[in-house]
C-alpha cells in the first residue's frame, strides 16, 4: 500500500487537530447574539456537534495523503453565524436546545408572557394596548399562569425573535482550532515531538519505497 507509513503517523497529527477543534467548541468564550446581553457560553449544547467532528487520514485526488475533517452540516452555521433579518430559527430545535441547557423560568416570564400575549391581541383587534404594569397585575390577581411546556414554548419564541433581530455572532470556531494547533506546532511538547519526527520517518521511508518501486519498475531485477 501506498504511503502506509506516513498515513499511519499523519492520523496522530490528525487525531491531535480533532482534539483541538473539539476543544475549540467547549470554551466559554462565545458571545451571546444580543449586544445588550453580557457574558459568554460555549457552543457544545447537546454534544452532537462535538462528537461528530473527526480527523481523519485520505489519499486525495493526487494521490497524496491528506487530513480530512468530518462534521455535522450545522458546523459552518455555528461557525460562520447568523446575519439578522433572515430566515427565522425554526421554535421545534430552539426548544430542543432549550430542554438541552436545563433553562427554566419562573412564573414572573409567565405572566409577562400573559401580558404581551393580552396586549398582542387587543392591537390584533386595532384595540389600544394597555400598561403593562396594569396587565401584570390584573394577571396576578387571577391567578393566570403558564405550564411549563407553555413557559418553554413562549421563551423558545422569544430567543427566536432576539436571534431574528440581532443575529449570531460568528464563532469562528475552525480559526480558534486552527490556531491552537499552529501554536502547538510552533511549540511542541516533548511528545509532540516524537510524533513529528515520526511523521517525517515515516514519509521518507515511503517515498524511498516509492522510489525503489519506480526504479523496480525501469530496471527489471534478474
């Protein structure tokens, strides 16, 4: 086989990149979408993402080995982002990510909730909307509250209508990755080390096996 040698230590970089690009992921060091809102999370959420991603060791169209990395589609909508004003992030996944994360609410979003859900259907109805204050009030005094599932589905709309009107940032998440393994290339472990010279044995006996093969080929051995 062909390149077998430098496959077999290219897949201990390519293993170390995977590892890099994963970590990328898992750092809390991501923006929310709204400028008003401060912090930062990461992007693992459910782990789908994380886990899917590999490195992995091909022979390119060329004929040379090539590390290949493997993701779910999403990957570039998480890394490139979400422009505002385009089309809406469907409430089904939203609440998905919700259940993910553990975010619950307490009934105080409920009846805020119950307040703009009044006021939406008295302007549905050309009707002037009323205080809000007074709204919450009468809610409360009625007992008016939302079930859980309700309160999730009224919290999925509102993170849709915040991703809608501020975007999401890009993660640049494959740059971050990039340049992490650049900088432990530049600066190896010992290990590390170890593996590159490997890699560099291992592609030099190949291409000494290739040429031998090649002169195999023009000289034939009696």
């Amino acid at each position: 086989m062909a390149w077998q040698y430098t496959i077999e230590a290219m897949q201990e970089v390519a293993t170390m990149f995977q590892v890099m690009m994963k970590q990328a992921l898992v750092e809390k060091i991501y923006p929310y979408g709204n400028p008003d809102q401060k912090g930062t999370g990461d992007k693992y959420a459910s782990g789908n993402l994380y886990n899917s991603i590999q490195a992995l060791v091909e022979i390119g169209p060329d004929g040379i080995p090539q590390i290949l990395l493997e993701y779910l589609d999403y990957y570039d909508y998480v890394n490139a982002g979400r422009l505002p004003g385009v089309k809406r992030v469907p409430t089904s996944a939203l609440i998905q990510w919700i259940k993910i994360r553990g975010i619950t609410v307490g009934d105080d979003f409920g009846t805020n909730s119950i307040a703009y859900a009044i006021n939406k259907s008295r302007k549905n109805k050309n009707k002037k909307p009323l205080p809000l204050d007074l709204l919450r009030a009468w809610v409360k005094k009625k007992g008016l509250k939302l079930s859980e599932e309700k309160k999730t589905l009224s919290l999925a709309f509102a993170i849709q209508q915040n991703i809608f009107r501020y975007g999401v940032r890009p993660a640049n998440i494959y740059d971050r990755g990039l340049d992490n393994f650049a900088d432990k290339l530049d600066n190896p472990p010992d290990n590390l080390n170890a593996e590159l010279e490997q890699l560099y044995q291992a592609m030099a006996e190949d291409v000494n096996i290739l040429l031998d093969n090649i002169l195999r080929n023009q000289i034939p051995t009696t």
